[in-house]
C-alpha cells in the first residue's frame, strides 16, 4: 500500500501570508515573480521557525538560492 501526503510544516500559513505579502509590497522585489518570492519564504520560515537558525542568516541564505 502507497500513501502520499503533503508536506508538513510547523510555521503557521499565516506567516507565509504575511512573508509573500510583505515581498510583494517591497521595491525591492518588484521584478521578482510571486514563485520565487513563495519559495524564498517557504525556505526562509523553514530555516527559521523548524531548524531555529537565526533571521538574518536565513534570509540571506534563501535569497541567495531563490533570487539568483
């Protein structure tokens, strides 16, 4: 017997709301697609919230794999 199941995660989706919300409101990030931006932030709370590494580091380490 086969199963499939998605994948889990213990941030809650609310805070992959805020974080594409928050990517998409930014200058910055204007020419970055929604699926990179989605991606980043899944990378980035994953670090963060399920390998409690640190913020910073996180989020440049995901930006690094997602917008280059």
């Amino acid at each position: 017997m086969f199963t499939f199941s998605s994948p889990a995660h213990s941030y809650p989706e609310s805070q992959m709301e805020d974080c594409i919300s928050s990517a998409l409101s930014n200058p910055a990030t204007k020419s970055i697609s929604r699926s990179s931006i989605s991606n980043y932030c899944d990378c980035a709370l994953k670090a963060i919230i399920d390998e409690n590494k640190d913020i910073r580091e996180s989020g440049y380490e995901c930006a690094q794999i997602n917008f280059n």
